[in-house]
C-alpha cells in the first residue's frame, strides 16, 4: 500500500514515515472528505474512546504537522480545513491518494485533473 498522496500542481508527498499524518489523511479521506474529531481520534489513534480535554490538543499538533507537509501556507490552510465538528479537505485544493504505480504524470495521463 503506498502511502504516498498527490497534491495539486504535481507535487507528490511520502508520508510512509509519518503514520499519524497518513492516517489524518486516511479518516478524512474515508470518510468522504469530512471526519468529526470523534472519528479521527478512533482512526488515527485505535482502541482509546474521543475525549475532548485529553485529545483536542494531541490533535491539533498533529494536524499542524500535517498542514506543514501538505499546504502551500500553513497558516491558511486550503487542502485540510477546519470545521466546527471536525476536519474536511479543502474544495479547490485536492489531495489524493496514489496507488503504488501511480505518479503525477501517469496520472494526468489517466485524465485526473490537478
């Protein structure tokens, strides 16, 4: 499984040494795009139930590292956005996921857009 993610204007980004990050990206990506902080604490960090006081923070570090790696400008997110429940990919930015052969020029190939 890659763990590898395609940003738009053909950056390619290796997350296989930053599973938090990765998983941040898997929640929000199975969960169509959006996940409430609830799901991303039983996602990212399995077997502990959601606690507001004892996640929020962890949270919030991590989804900072993640933005460091991913945006254009941490400070303004525009792939991974902020909800008032949760986390959502941001509408003009897209991220996705490549498949172990996949590459940003095998992929415009394929006809996905950037």
């Amino acid at each position: 499984l890659s763990k590898s993610v395609w940003l738009s204007g053909g950056r390619t980004v290796d997350l296989s040494d930053q599973p938090i990050a990765f998983g941040i990206l898997s929640a929000i990506a199975d969960g169509g795009g959006a996940v409430s902080k609830e799901a991303l604490v039983t996602h990212v960090w399995p077997g502990r139930p959601y606690h507001p006081l004892k996640d929020d923070a962890r949270m919030q570090v991590a989804i900072r590292r993640l933005r460091t790696v991913v945006e254009e400008d941490p400070d303004h997110p525009a792939r991974i956005v902020t909800t008032d429940t949760g986390y959502t990919f941001g509408k003009s930015e897209p991220v996705r996921r490549l498949a172990p052969c996949d590459s940003p020029s095998t992929r415009r190939e394929a006809g996905v857009a950037d």
